[in-house]
C-alpha cells in the first residue's frame, strides 16, 4: 500500500479485526503491577546505598534522578518480564494473577509500556545524570530481558544464577551516577547480590517446583531434583558468607558492617544447612520458607549496615 | 438513546472510569518529567547538555 496518492486507500474504513478489538479495560494498579514494584524496592535500596556510600557529592535532585531512572528501568525490566512470560505466568499460580495472564491488560499494551519506559529511563539517566550510568542501566534492561527472560529462564537450569547478574547491577548504577565510573567497592556490592540469588530462588523454587515444571521451566529443582538444589543452596551460602564480610576485609566498611556480616552470614549459614538437612515433609517446607525469608532480610541488613557504616564515617564516628 | 450497530466501539461506565484513571496517571507523569527537567536546569544551569560525551 503506498503511503502517498490512493485517497481511496487512505480512508478506507478498519477492517473486521478493528471491529472487534476489544478496549482496554486496564486500571493503573495494573500497570503498576507490571513494574513490579516489590522487586523495584530492593533495586531501589540497594541502588540508593551504591550512590551514597560513593566517594564524592551528588546534589540531592541529581541524585533523586538517578534514582527515579533506576527504579523505572528496573520497572521497565519487569514489564517486559511479564510480556514475554505471559504463557507460562497464566500456568504458576504465583503468577497467574498477574494483569497479561488474567486478561486485564493486553500483551501489546504491555510491551507498549514496558519498552517506553526503558528508553525513557536510559535517556533522562544518560541527559540529567551522566551516559557511563545510562549505559549500565541499559545492559542491565538488556541483560534481564534479553539474556534472562528470553534466553536462560527456559533452557538452562543455571538461569537465575547467570540471570541474578541483572539484579546485582543496581548499586553499581547508582555509584557509577555519582563518580562516572566503576571501582572495586561496587563490584563487592555486586558480587553479594550475585551470589545471594541463587539460595534466595533456589528457596522459592524449593517451595514452587511443582508450578515451574507445569510451566516447563527448568529450574534446578525440576531438573537436577530437589537434594541437588539443596546441596547446591548450601555450596553458595558457604561461599556468600565470606563474601557478604568483603567490604570490610577490603576497608570499605568498618566494624558495625562486618558484624552485621558475620551475624547474618551465620545466619544465612544455619537456615541454608536446615534446609540440606530437612529434607522431607512439614520440616524440609518450614526450612525452605524460613531461608527464603531470611534471605530477603540479609541483603536489606547488609546494605543498610553498609550504609549506616559509611554514614558513621563521614561523621567522624566510624568504628 | 441506546448504541447502534454501527456507532463502533462503546465503553462502560468501568471502562470510562479506567481510561480517564489512566490518562492522569500519563499526565501526571508528565508533569513530573518536566519538573523534573526544569530542577535539574537550574541545578546544572544552562550548560547541562554542553559537556564532552
């Protein structure tokens, strides 16, 4: 059809299909249940502690703009998340409520929304704050929904330990906002929520495996069985521990961090070992949710410590 | 006066409401993206796009 000449062409009436496209009947909690805002949460946090405990100063609105960017490239993530697992959301029931499979929000509404966003998040970042950040942001969006989403998740029952990479890129976005660059304090910080990942969904998927082998993902339990996982959730924590003390060891955390460190990463360490031990019925279920749980605390709790660490530092307080 | 066949689309009262709840949820989001940039210029000041890449 050309674009130009036919007028005929031009105003002809919409077809069948038009006819019977059906409105959207999508409420805006619905589109901000497609950001994921409890995910966005701890990219939040965790970005925000990144940019605060860099060396230097952001001005307060530069910094809440770098923050907004994240959060909303983070949301974007989710978004598009959402659209693309749509078919195997609608078979979980973790996630069969979520607005593409329940029918309130159409699968290109969604795409629609999600790869605005993106764009949007990465240009006000790479405008306002600086394209160093911009660019991270955007291998992190591309990283979640390229690599993750579209590629890991469904072939690989390693899928959320190389997919956990998009999760840890935050605070070393938020860092990168105030200094232009990378050193290796962020890398740390990145390496804590690398290695965290996989015990905390190992966890879940502990608890959901049933869910994810409906849907076909091969997640470690579906595929290498559920003492596998176990084995495998208690090699990572024996190896996450360690490395949640690695600011301080490396001096960019005082003594408050390293004993939040070492308490939780024993923590951490115990309900990981609970959950090799207990292997069947109502204890091996209690053991997995407790370590899920936990797992959520333990990386608000370190980057909390680690912030308050740095805070008492620049005061004077350091301990 | 009731809807005809060929009077197209017609949303419910619901539908109405939602797509008014979101065409604020778009416009306050660009009213906070202009905020957005007006304190980030006076902030930065005039040279805020002027800088090496």
């Amino acid at each position: 059809m050309a674009l130009v000449g036919d007028g005929a062409e031009l105003s002809r009436p919409l077809g069948p299909a038009f006819a019977r496209a059906e409105p959207s009947s999508a409420d805006v909690e619905d589109y901000v249940a497609l950001l994921k805002p409890r995910v966005m949460s701890l990219v939040v946090f965790t970005a925000l502690v990144g940019m605060l405990v860099a060396p230097g100063h952001v001005h307060p609105v530069i910094g809440f703009t770098a923050l907004l960017c994240i959060a909303i490239g983070a949301g974007a993530s989710g978004a598009l998340n959402m659209w693309y697992d749509a078919d195997i959301d609608a078979v979980m029931t973790r996630t069969a409520r979520r607005p593409i499979p329940a029918g309130r929000v159409q699968p290109g509404e969604a795409l629609a929304f999600g790869a605005t966003l993106a764009v949007f998040s990465v240009a006000v970042l790479g405008v306002l704050v600086n394209w160093f950040a911009a660019a991270l942001l955007v291998f992190t969006i591309f990283f979640y929904v390229f690599v993750y989403t579209m590629w890991l998740k469904r072939s690989t029952p390693q899928n959320i330990v190389i997919g956990g990479a998009a999760g840890a890129f935050p605070p070393m976005i938020g860092w990168a906002a105030v200094t232009g660059d990378v050193s290796l304090a962020p890398f740390l910080m990145f390496l804590i929520i690398f290695l965290w990942t996989p015990p905390h969904f190992w966890a879940l998927s502990l608890l959901k495996s049933d869910d994810y082998a409906r849907a076909g993902i091969p997640m470690l339990p579906v595929v290498a069985g559920p003492d596998e996982t176990r084995k495998q959730i208690l090699i990572y924590t024996l190896i996450l521990a360690p490395a949640g003390l690695a600011p301080s060891l490396f001096g960019f955390a005082g003594y408050l961090y390293g004993a939040v460190a070492v308490g939780c990463g024993a923590m951490m360490l115990m309900l990981a070992w609970r959950v090799y031990r207990d292997r069947t019925g109502a204890a091996a279920t209690s053991a997995a949710k407790k370590l899920f749980a936990f797992s959520l605390l333990y990386v608000f709790a370190l980057f909390a410590a680690l912030l308050a660490d740095n805070l008492l530092a620049r005061l004077g307080l350091g301990v | 006066m009731t809807a005809g066949p060929d009077d197209g689309i017609v949303l419910t009262d619901e539908q109405k409401r939602r797509r008014r709840a979101r065409s604020i949820a778009i416009a306050l989001s660009l009213g906070v993206l202009v905020a957005l940039f007006y304190a980030v210029t006076l902030v930065k000041g005039p040279a805020v796009l002027i800088r090496p890449l």
